[in-house]
C-alpha cells in the first residue's frame, strides 16, 4: 500500500470516529498549546488522527526489527579453537564449510558466520593422509575449547 493510501484511510477513519464521538455521542475534546488551542472534534479528529498514525508506524518497524534480529543472529561469527592430542605433523581440520591447517602443537582455531550448535549439525575432522578422525560439536560444548583425540595417529 502506497504512503498516499495510508495517509488517506487513517484521514477517513479519524474522520468517521470523529463524527460518531462528536456528532452522535456527544463527546467534548481540547488541545491546548502556547501557539494554538483547538476544541470539540478537530480537536478528537487530530487526536485520533495521530494516534493512528503513530500505531500503524509502530506497525511498520515490527517486521524491521525482526529482520534485524534475525541478520544478528545469522551474521555472529562461532569462534571455534581447540587442539589435538597428540600433536599430528601435516594435519588439517576441516568443518564442512572451512577448514585450517593444524600447527605443530596440535592447536587449531576459526570462525564461521552464522552456525549456531544448537541448531546446526556441526562435525570436525583432522584429516592426515593417512587417517582422519571425526569430532561431533553437541550443543553445550565450548566451542572455543575444544579437545579432539586423534588417537595417536
């Protein structure tokens, strides 16, 4: 719906509920100001008229708002660190979508956007060209702690 549409239906309808409060239920309104004061109902009229107006903003930052919220979650970065005991030579971690070379004393450490443990399935494996090993991240590891044993490999 275009501005110019809003702008016209909440204008009706503050003008339709003007009328029914002032017309037919007799009701009384005053804005008062230093510049201005208006009675009766231009006075309900503008009341209604900017409180429709502030509800239907309100209206349009929600789903705003919940985009945001989502980009924040989907865009936190997972610091995942850990090391492999035994330290092996020429290894490599690789978590599905990265992957690192293992340094000499079996540390290890990226980031990845938008994974979350608890909802993502999220595997390791330090790959050798001999052997690889497999570490599954279960949602309440610490991620920037982890301890992977290869098993002397």
């Amino acid at each position: 719906m275009s501005n110019l549409s809003v702008v016209a239906v909440l204008f009706a309808c503050s003008l339709a509920a003007a009328v029914v409060l002032f017309k037919v239920l007799q009701s009384t309104a005053v804005i008062q100001k230093k510049e201005y004061q208006v009675g009766g109902a231009a006075a309900g009229f503008l009341i209604i008229y900017a409180t429709l107006c502030g509800s239907y903003a309100q209206l349009q930052k929600a789903p705003l708002q919940a985009c945001q919220t989502q980009l924040a979650v989907d865009e936190r970065e997972l610091a995942i660190q850990g090391t492999v005991t035994p330290p092996i030579k020429n290894a490599t971690i690789v978590l599905g979508i990265k992957q690192v070379s293992l340094a000499d004393d079996g540390r290890f450490g990226f980031t990845a956007k938008g994974l979350d443990p608890g909802r993502d399935p999220l595997s390791l494996y330090v790959i050798t060209e001999k052997a690889h090993s497999y570490y599954q991240i279960f949602p309440n590891d610490k991620t920037s702690e982890l301890k992977i044993n290869a098993g002397g490999n």
